[in-house]
C-alpha cells in the first residue's frame, strides 16, 4: 500500500490543472498561458483543484481495494 501525503495530492491536482491548460492552449495555438492565468486564479482555481483533490483520493482508495 502507497501512502500519499496531503502536499503530493495537492501537487497531483495543481499539476494536472496545468497540464489540461497547458494541452488545450497547445491545440487551439495559443501561445501565452496569460488568459489562463487570469481566468484560473482565485476561486475557480481553488474549486477546480479541490475537485481533482477529490478524484485523486478515490483513484487512491479504489486502487487499494482487493481485486478478488
């Protein structure tokens, strides 16, 4: 069993908000991240984080259920 502490899911989520900003600028070739650091700052960060927060922790309790 893997344990994650609070600072890594944190890491996870804020690395994966940056990740989905990150690929969709790539497709639409957007070539400044400047939009989305005014858009996802504050609240709407926060939220969108603390639903990946979320998720991470149910892919890690799921992950950890027996298989049989």
């Amino acid at each position: 069993m893997t344990t994650y502490t609070k600072q890594q899911i944190e890491d996870l989520a804020g690395n994966a908000l940056s990740q989905a900003c990150a690929y969709i600028q790539d497709q639409l070739k957007v070539k400044t991240g400047d939009l989305a650091g005014l858009f996802l700052t504050g609240e709407p960060q926060d939220t969108i984080e603390s639903i990946l927060r979320d998720y991470i922790r149910r892919e890690i309790e799921f992950k950890e259920l027996p298989t049989d």
